[in-house]
C-alpha cells in the first residue's frame, strides 16, 4: 500500500484529470506527489489548469496558479473555489 | 570563401516518409495526389490534394510530445532527424555552437489556431487552448530541432509563402560560405490540410479539381500537398576532413521581388532570381542540365516561368530537361523549395530525372523540354530549382553534382 492517505473523491477526479492531461498512468500520482516529481513544468502547469478549468467549470485566477505546486495544491485550491462558486448568489436568484 | 556540401537529406510528404521511399515513387512518375481523406462539410470543390498518406505520427513521438507539436513541426523533425542521422554529425562539441538551423514555413500551425477559433466562434467558449501559442508558432518545428538534439547555434524561421525553404536554404547556404557557421540544417515543412486553410484556398481559385499537371494545356491549377524537405549543409573542407558522404554542392542562390503584384507572377522577377542565383554560383547558362521547376500547374506561373527560363537561358533552353515534381508530392508551399532541392540533389547524384507526372499534351505556350510522366536517364553536371512566392518573392537555387567529395 502507499503511504499517502487514499484520496478523496476531489482529489481521484483531480488525479484523473491530470493523468489524462500528463499522458500519465494515475496511478503514478497521489495526493502527496509534487509537480516537480511528476516532471510537470511550468508549461505543463497551464495546460492541467485549462483541464481543471473545464471540467469543474471554474475559472482560476492567475495567482492562484503560482501557488499550485503539487496534487494536494491543486486539489486544495479547486475544493476552495467550487465552496466559492457554491456560496456566491447565483445571477437573478434574488 | 567555402564551399557548401550537402551532407545530409530528410523526406516526408505524399510519396513517402524517407529519402528512399519518396525518391522511388519520384523516379517512378508515381503521383501522390490523391483523393483526400476528408472532403469537407460541404464538399470542397476539389477533392483531391497530396497528403502525407504513410505518415503516423504515433510512429515517432510519445503522447507527451504530440501534445506540443502540431503537424508542421512533426512533419519537421522526422524529416530532420533523417538528414542529421545520415550526416552523421553530432553535438556534443563545439559544433552545437557553430550549427545552424534555419527553417520555413508558409503558416505555422494552422490545426491548432483553427482549433482554437472553432471554440471561440462556433462553440461561444471563450478559452482557447493554452499550448495554442507554442503549438501554432512558424518556428515550433526549428525549436523543438535545437531542443532534440542539443544545437546552440543560429536558428530561426523563414515565411516567404511558397519561397520560404529556398530562403531557408540559401539563408544557410551564404552562412557557411562565409564562415559564419561551419554547417546548418535547413529546409521547410507545412501541413496544409486544415478546413479554413483548405477554405481559403478554394477562395483563391487557383487549386485544381483534378491531378495538377504542370505545363500540359490542359492543366487547370495546382494540388495542394503536406510534408518536410532537410538538408544538412557543411563546410566543404569540415565534411571531407571528417570523410562524410557528399551527396552534392549547394553552389549559388538568387532571390528576387516581382514588385508588380501580389498574386500574379512576372517574367522579370523570375529571370532576376535565375541571373543572381548563377552569378553567385559562378555557373554559366550553358553548365546547367536540369531545371525543376516551381512548376505549379496554374496558367499563370507555367507561361511565366517558360518566358523566364527561355530569356536566361535563350538558346540553350531548348537543351534543358525541366520538370516539376509539384506534379507528384503537390504544392507543399513552405516546404516545396526544400521537397523539391532534395529531388534536384538525388537527380544530380544518380542521373535520374523525375518526370512530369500526369502530363498529357504540349501546350505551345510552355515549349520546354518537359521530362513527361516517364524517368529520364542523364547525367548533368550543376541544375536550378526555382520557387516563386504569393507576394512575389522568388528564390533559386544552384545546385551542382558530386562524385563523393570529387566535382
């Protein structure tokens, strides 16, 4: 067994869609992976964002970028901005 | 000043994805011109262009890789790593500071920016792929050249439309005469076959609905066709003391602007680029054997060359095999100079010239000595290879044999 803990369900969709974008098995990745172990360079990074964005519909400011580093990062950061989403009052809905 | 060997060729392009397999079929009149893949939605009013039929890209770049380069920029580095593997140079010394790569290109990557307009335009999503920019650039195939194989030396990308890898070659042709690199790879690719592109040069109105068949009276345009022409150029004296294989001499380079307009051709321009192209050379008229010719198959450009081959070469223009192997590999635009110098190497190097393929019947106004449809054995000393850009931008180059380093 790994030592990481076993991800969550954010975080298995975050893998899978890294993996995906990486060309990557997922099983290479766990939470606890760094983009530096995974070989992900800066580049690499715009492009995983651009998926992420796509698929939980979410639009990721560019600070927010410079500080996504690693899977737990990233995950972190799109739990942070679906609460966002989720909280924030829908257009008309008042 | 140095003379320039060629030391190495790349191919890819509808005859083929070598050296070898595409200079059989050119030597067999065989035409790549072929019924495309896609016919469009509505159908394209031709039907028929020269793709890269064998090429698989999965055959020669990971995933990882694909998801950087565009089509162009494969069709690029495959041809090149077949030219520098048969140079047998490396980089590990002091040549990767002294070598050159210089590459053309007509549009970039076109798959990726249309791509891109199709999410903005059509599905009203207002991100476009991040790696659009790195993907489309005209220079994506140079780069990712330097990258592979460790080259630090000059590099860059030539867009003259249909005269960019003749402006590629003799841009490194002159570097290494002169002394400012010791050799170069250089040459072109394009991947034509995108829906707007195809769209656009169907608006142009100048692509045949049929096989193109330059300098017959019945042609009726040009074919559209995809791939990558390398050469590896080096220092003459560098590539025997290394005891290379010299596959022949690049020995002069013209270029030319019309200035008369921007999509018609004129005689002028096209002489003035023959003139320059031998006076560099130091090659007189009477030297050259073999013409291949820009050649497209359009009205326009096969009466214009005619007229300007017939003034630079008066009366030994009746003597000249001329030939337009356009009529098999298509119009590859930014890589047709670089397609068509290598054909004009390997015709000097075995005596062979690569026909006119689909040619039917002499039109009075193009009276060359056109090679038709059969190969024709002959061994000649020194050839042209002219290409005339949209734009009117014309470049030629001389190029002449060699019997293993011995002239």
């Amino acid at each position: 067994m790994p030592e990481h803990a076993e991800p969550d369900d954010l975080s298995a969709h975050v893998i899978r869609v890294i993996a995906q974008t990486q060309r990557i098995p997922q099983e290479s990745i766990s939470v606890d992976s760094t983009f530096e172990e995974l070989k992900i360079d800066s580049l690499d990074g715009i492009n995983i964002i651009f998926a992420i964005e796509n698929e939980f519909g979410l639009n990721i400011p560019d600070e927010g970028v410079q500080n996504m580093r690693s899977i737990r990062d990233t995950v972190e950061g799109v739990r942070r901005l679906l609460a966002e989403q989720k909280q924030a009052v829908p257009p008309g809905a008042a | 000043m140095n003379r320039v060997a060629v030391t190495g060729l790349g191919l890819v392009c509808a005859l083929g994805n070598n050296v070898s397999e595409c200079w059989t079929r050119l030597t067999a009149g065989e035409t790549g011109i072929r019924q495309l893949r896609d016919p469009g939605s509505p159908p394209y009013k031709f039907q028929v262009g020269a793709e890269a039929w064998y090429f698989d890209a999965a055959e020669h770049f990971s995933e990882k890789d694909l998801l950087m380069l565009e089509r162009f920029a494969q069709l690029a580095v495959v041809a090149a790593r077949e030219a520098i593997l048969q140079s047998g140079l490396s980089f590990d010394g002091e040549l990767a500071d002294r070598f050159a790569v210089i590459t053309g290109s007509s549009v970039g990557g076109q798959f990726s920016e249309e791509e891109g307009y199709r999410r903005l335009y059509r599905e009203n999503m207002p991100r476009v792929g991040p790696l659009t920019i790195p993907r489309t650039m005209s220079n994506a195939g140079a780069s990712r050249i330097t990258l592979e194989f460790g080259i630090h030396g000059p590099a860059y990308t030539v867009s003259t439309a249909c005269s960019s890898s003749n402006h590629a070659i003799g841009q490194a042709f002159w570097m290494i005469r002169s002394g400012q690199v010791t050799a170069a790879l250089a040459g072109g690719s394009e991947a034509v076959f995108a829906e707007g592109l195809i769209r656009a040069w169907e608006a142009m109105r100048v692509v045949s609905p049929d096989v193109c068949r330059p300098f017959s009276a019945d042609r009726r345009g040009l074919s559209l066709g995809e791939g990558a022409g390398m050469v590896v150029l080096e220092n003459w004296e560098h590539a025997r003391a290394r005891g290379a294989e010299i596959l022949g001499e690049i020995a002069g380079f013209g270029m030319s602007s019309d200035a008369h307009h921007i999509t018609q051709p004129c005689a002028e321009g096209a002489v003035k680029a023959m003139r320059w192209a031998l006076k560099d050379g130091q090659v007189a008229p009477e030297e050259i054997g073999y013409i291949n010719a820009h050649g497209t198959g359009t009205q326009a450009n096969d009466v214009t060359e005619t007229q300007a081959i017939r003034a630079v070469f008066s009366e030994n223009a009746d003597r000249l095999l001329v030939s337009s192997t356009k009529s098999m590999h298509g119009h590859t635009l930014g890589a047709a100079g670089a397609i068509e110098a290598a054909a004009t190497l390997l015709a000097l190097k075995h005596g062979v010239i690569p026909p006119t393929a689909n040619f039917t019947c002499p039109d009075p106004a193009c009276n060359l000595n056109v090679v038709a449809n059969q190969p024709c054995a002959a061994r000649i000393d020194a050839a042209l290879s002219n290409t005339f850009a949209f734009g009117g931008l014309n470049a030629t180059l001389v190029m002449r044999r060699s019997e293993n380093g011995r002239i």
